[in-house]
C-alpha cells in the first residue's frame, strides 16, 4: 500500500467491500463507476481516484469486474485471513462484540473474553466462558492472539495494557474512551461511540438551524 493514501480512503474501503458484497449477492457482475457512485452516494471521480491509488481495476466502456473488484479489496484490506481476538470485558458492550456473528463470516474469530466481575465470570457467550482477567497474561502466552479489544471503563486500562505490551499484541480495537500510549509495533483502532453521537447531535443542531 502507497504511503501517501489518506486515512479517508482508507476507510471508504469497507464501504466499497460491502456495496461490492451486496452487488454479488444480487448476481451483478459488472458495475460502471457511475453506477456505483449512485448507489453509494458518492462521485465517479471520487470512486475512480480512490481505486486508482491501489491499481487498476477498471476499464474504460466496460467498468468493473464486481467478483475481482471484491477479491481485490478484500486482500488489501487484509481479509485473506483469519484474526483471533479476544475481548477484554465481559459487560454489555463486550457480549454485544462477541454475539454479533458477522465478525467471524468476515475472518475475525473470537477465542476468549476476560472480565474481573464475579458475576460475569463463568458465563457463557456463544461457546466463549467469559474468564478472570487475572488469566490474562498466562493466556496470551500461550495462544495466538492477534487483536485485543478493549471493551472496559477507562479507568481499567491501566491494569492491563502493560499485559498486551508486554506479550506482544499486534493490534488493539480500542472502545475505552481513553488514548492509548502503546509502541509503534501495536496498531491501535479508536471507537469513540460517544463521540460519533455527539457528531450527529451537532449535525442535528446545525439542520435544526437550517445551515
């Protein structure tokens, strides 16, 4: 992947491969740009430049191949694997994570989900015995664990980001309203929930106005 590619097409690109997705699924094999610009409120020369920067796809009077165009993405956005995760807390948002079954048909598979409450511990959440987090440690040492989500009150975080530093984590999906220090080697993906619903609030507030 080239460098200089902003992070607004980055994340235009799980857009792109659920459209394409959706577009098999409905037996289209060939889409032209403007085509796809219409269904994804987007412009043709958005959709172009944004794919040009990861090679060439289309052509000219044809469009794009929707099967190669997906398996494209698909590898770029690294899919041709499997992930394991495991989610630090077992609360509601960490329950939600590990029931919603679209991660796994996409390459992420839940192995485990650590909690500190008693109440919690020993559940169990299609398949996953929510464990003592107190385990954590001993667990990443022996399992491959590609990505930690961090699904507790930020006030927690303290307690185990050492843990996932220390064992070599390589990626963390952060939903901790809290901004992690981690080395260079760790990737961190932020989820501010509150924060995309104080964005929306604001774009209410602005319609409301009529701006």
């Amino acid at each position: 992947m080239q460098k200089d590619i902003s992070i607004a097409v980055i994340k235009r690109l799980p857009r792109y491969y659920r459209y394409l997705g959706d577009l098999l699924e409905h037996g289209v094999t060939r889409i032209s740009s403007n085509d796809l610009a219409r269904r994804m409120n987007l412009t043709a020369s958005q959709i172009r430049q944004d794919l040009n920067k990861f090679g060439c796809f289309g052509q000219q009077g044809y469009g794009y191949n929707v099967e190669l165009l997906y398996e494209e993405i698909k590898a770029i956005l690294g899919l041709q694997r499997t992930y394991n995760l495991i989610i630090i807390g077992g609360g509601n948002l960490g329950q939600t994570l590990a029931n919603y079954g679209n991660f796994q048909k996409r390459g992420f598979k839940f192995t485990a989900v650590f909690d500190k409450n008693p109440r919690l511990i020993g559940l169990n959440i299609r398949g996953i015995e929510i464990m003592d987090v107190s385990g954590l440690d001993n667990y990443l040492k022996t399992n491959k664990v590609d990505i930690a989500v961090l699904a507790l009150p930020k006030t927690n975080v303290a307690e185990v980001l050492p843990i996932l530093v220390q064992n070599n984590i390589s990626g963390i999906w952060n939903f901790s309203h809290v901004d992690l220090k981690t080395p260079d080697s760790i990737t961190v993906e932020n989820v501010h929930l509150t924060d995309s619903l104080l964005t929306l609030s604001y774009r209410l507030s602005r319609n409301d106005k009529g701006e």
